[in-house]
C-alpha cells in the first residue's frame, strides 16, 4: 500500500528583501529583523543598527530591479508606496512573491501592521504594537480636547508643487487638537493657504529629514505678513515622523501636539521652529 504524502513539512524560513522604511521598522517592532536577507539605504537611515547585520542592499519600491533582487534570493519581496509597477510586475514574472502596502489612513496603517506580523508568525507583538499606538493617541486626543480650542494647521508634504500632507497626518492633526486645512494629498497653491488663514504651518518634505528651508520657503512664497509666521508658529518636523506609516509617526504626533498647542505639550528636541518675525507694515 502506496504510503501517504507528508503534510507536516517545515515551511522554508522566510527570506524578505524590504523595499521600504516603514516595513523594516516594523519588522523590528516585531521582533523579525532575522528575517531580512536584503533592505534600502533608506532603511539603514531609519534603523542604523541594521549596518551590523550585512544586509544586501537594494533599491527602493520605485527603482528596484529584478536582477538585483533575485541575486540575494528572497522568498518574499515586501513593497510599500510609493512603487512602480513595471518593476513590480517583473519581479513577479520572475516567481518571486511580492507583498504590496498602500496606506492611506491609520487604519490602512493599522491593518498593515497586523498582516506584516501575520506573515511573520507575530500576531501577539503585532496587536501590542497597534494597541500602543492606538492608546498614544488617544491620550493626546483627550488632553487636546479637554482645552478646546482647534488651531487651523496647514501640513505640507512637498514644495514644488505644493501638495497636502497625507490623510493619516490630518488625522494626527485632529487628534493633536488642531483643524486641517486643505484637502489631504492634493496640490494647492501659495495664494490658497494664505487665503486659508493658517494658524500653524507645518512643514514635512518627503526625502528632506529635517531641512526645510523655512526662511527661504516663506521669503520666495511672500508669506512675511501672515499671522503664522509673525507670530513664530513655523515649523519643520522631520520627514520620517510624518511620512513613514510606522510607529514613529508618535514621534510626529508629539511634534504636532507642541506646535498646536505649545502651552499643554512640551516641544520635541527634533522639531524646528521660525523665529516670530515683526508684522509688515
């Protein structure tokens, strides 16, 4: 009698090459860095402590190739937005597994940090994660809430052109006490926002960290008169923190909170401010 088939068999260890910074930070959150066979230069930025571990290094979600990726072997390609089909779909002809992320609100965020540690045998870490995010937040809400007053806040993603931060930041900036102004993702114009009446500019550039030329920025825009800037409430807040959907969006949270509501929140030591300037006459 012909014996049966064995159904037990151990699943190959996963060999994930992430493709993205927020991936790889929560990986880490998860406690699956062994995991990784291959990352960006920009998850080293993010996790400088990945250096030790001799990963090979592969471009972006965008730039990423199939030569370049299949030479480190994977078993499992993790991507997030923003990415390039075309390269995407070569990796996948090439029958390697891709996962794809594309978040847009914290609960997108959310659901994709629950699927990353499904995937990596973490559920228990994974919902701990999310619960310490979720309460984080809340207790900013309510601190924000109890005081009252909702400062209108412009959040700006990118310069050239102008463009809205993300709908996840408008909903950072809600539960930091403050009102969004514009439409989340979309381009506006200099004139716009002046003619919003922001109470507080933020700046968070994509790819820019913390170097957003704020003076300058003002200066070619022809801000100077306007109250946000007369009055000191500029503001850069590093890139990572707002831009990245993974748990250091806390960090931007904190930044948000002390720019809106500098009396109930203590200021982050990586956010930078603009001196408050003498109204024009």
């Amino acid at each position: 009698m012909p014996s049966k088939p064995a159904t037990n068999a151990t699943p190959p260890a996963l060999r994930i090459a992430s493709l993205q910074p927020s991936i790889t930070l929560t990986l880490e959150r998860l406690g699956k860095l062994d995991t990784l066979v291959a990352c960006t230069r920009y998850c080293l930025e993010a996790l400088p402590e990945l250096a030790s571990r001799n990963l090979a290094i592969v471009a972006d979600s965008w730039s990423s190739t199939m030569e370049e990726l299949l030479a480190v072997q994977p078993n499992l390609v993790l991507a997030s937005v923003p990415y390039r089909m075309e390269s995407l779909a070569a990796i996948l002809r090439a029958g390697c597994p891709v996962l794809t992320l594309s978040p847009h609100t914290l609960a997108d965020i959310f659901a994709d940090m629950r699927l990353l540690a499904s995937v990596v045998h973490a559920e228990e870490r994974g919902e701990a994660l999310v619960a310490e995010i979720s309460s984080a937040i809340h207790s900013v809400r309510a601190r924000a809430e109890a005081y009252g007053d909702k400062p209108r806040v412009y959040c700006e993603e990118w310069g050239k052109p102008l463009i809205h931060s993300q709908a996840w930041v408008k909903e950072l900036v809600e539960a930091a006490g403050g009102e969004f102004v514009g439409e989340a993702g979309k381009t506006t114009t200099a004139d716009a926002v002046v003619a919003s009446n922001p109470d507080v500019l933020i700046f968070a550039w994509c790819g820019a960290g913390d170097r957003v030329p704020l003076a300058r920025v003002v200066e070619k825009r022809g801000w100077q008169a306007m109250p946000a800037v007369t009055l000191g409430c500029v503001y850069c807040v590093p890139d990572e923190f707002l831009n990245t959907p993974a748990h250091t969006l806390l960090d931007g949270l904190a930044c948000l909170a002390a720019a809106i509501h500098p009396n109930l929140f203590s200021s982050h030591a990586r956010m930078i401010s603009l001196p408050a300037s003498p109204k024009l006459k």
